[in-house]
C-alpha cells in the first residue's frame, strides 16, 4: 500500500484475481488492514485505503515485523543445519518470485519452518 499497490477502490474480486488467489483470504487480509486502521471497508466489499502519515507508517510497520523478528531469533536458535539451508533458499526464491503466488507459497514453506522450530509454548499451543 505504500508503494501504491493497493488502490482507493480496489474490490475484493479484483484483488483476488489479481493475486491469483481466492476472495477468502483477500477478505481475511482486507478485515486485518481495517482493523489496523489503514484501509476503510465499503458497501460492496471496496476498499479504500487511508492516508496514514509517515510516523503512523513506521509504527504500523514495527508492530507488524517484531512477532516475526523475535519469532525468527527463537527458532534460529533451534534450526538444524539442513533446516538453514532450506529457509535461507526460501528467502532467496520470495524475492526472486514472479508472480505473487509463487511468493506466498514459498513464504508459506519459510513460516511452516520457521514455527515448527520456534519451540515456543505459547505460539505452538498445548
């Protein structure tokens, strides 16, 4: 959104087939970004996206990444050496992705890895 990908208007549908993904998630990612105030939801599933300042930005964004951070520094702990190898692979093919379907799915595979090795009660559950 900060780069303008996500337009003013921009419709569920639209999103989705865009994304090459279903409206499931595009509704599930749309209900997070209204709840964090960045984007108002309209009569016929329309998004607009707020105009957030540059400090809003940043805090919005350091709230998001420091689950990941400190998610990530407890499970490198724990990684085995094959395991390094596969998250760092990973992290090369989401960068190196062509399409957004491509980068979700190895970001999937990255995550899955990353939270079986978190070791952590409280995100693994009983």
């Amino acid at each position: 959104m900060t780069s303008s990908d996500l337009e003013t208007g921009s419709r569920e549908l639209d999103l989705a087939k865009r994304f090459e993904i279903s409206r499931s998630p595009v509704r599930e990612a749309l209900l997070a970004l209204e709840k964090e105030g960045t984007v108002a939801m309209e009569p016929y599933r329309r998004a607009i996206v707020k105009s957030l300042s540059a400090e809003e930005t940043l805090d919005i964004a350091e709230i998001r990444l420091a689950p990941d951070y400190f998610g990530g520094q407890r499970a490198y702990r724990h990684l085995s050496p094959a395991d390094f190898d596969v998250v760092h692979g990973l992290a090369k093919q989401i960068t190196r992705s062509n399409s957004a379907k491509e980068a979700f799915e190895y970001n999937r595979r990255f995550w899955g890895i990353i939270f079986e090795n978190n070791r952590s009660p409280v995100v693994r559950g009983p």
